[in-house]
C-alpha cells in the first residue's frame, strides 16, 4: 500500500474513538480527562495539532483529552463501533 493511498484523517478519527474504552480520570470542571496512549505517534501529533489531546510525547502512559477531544471521541467511538438501533 502507497503512502498516499491511506486517508490520515480517518486513521486520526479511528485513533480518538478507540480512546474511549480506556478513558479514566475525568475531570468534571474542565471536561478533561485522560487515555491510555498505546498509538501510532503520528496519529496522536496530529490529534494535539488539532487541539484534542493534551501534548503525548513524554513518560507517562496515558494523555490528556481536552473536553473537545473527549467530545469528539465519544461521538466517533458511538459512530464507528455501534450498532444503530432500529424500532
């Protein structure tokens, strides 16, 4: 597969919602909170670009979800992964 065959955007939204099953330490002030970040390093570079993680590079295992990113990664977890409801 050529590299300018793979839609980065995608991957990044795939990245965010996958965070959602690991989310922890949600502080209800500021809507933050943080995900485990076992990722593709480009994919999160682009997400803090973006504005929706807190900076990953560093030690910790986990970063931080600003309240968008917490937003935005539920709302692509539920439209990715769930199956829709019919009546």
């Amino acid at each position: 597969m050529k590299e300018q065959d793979i839609d980065s955007d995608r991957i990044d939204e795939a990245v965010l919602a996958l965070m959602f099953l690991t989310l922890h330490d949600l502080d209800r002030t500021s809507g933050t909170c943080r995900a485990w970040k076992p990722f593709d390093w480009d994919a999160l570079g682009r997400l803090y670009k973006r504005g929706l993680i807190q900076n990953p590079v560093g030690k910790k295992k986990s970063v931080g979800l600003t309240s968008a990113g917490r937003e935005r990664c539920e709302q692509q977890f539920r439209r990715l992964f769930c199956a829709s409801r019919k009546p």
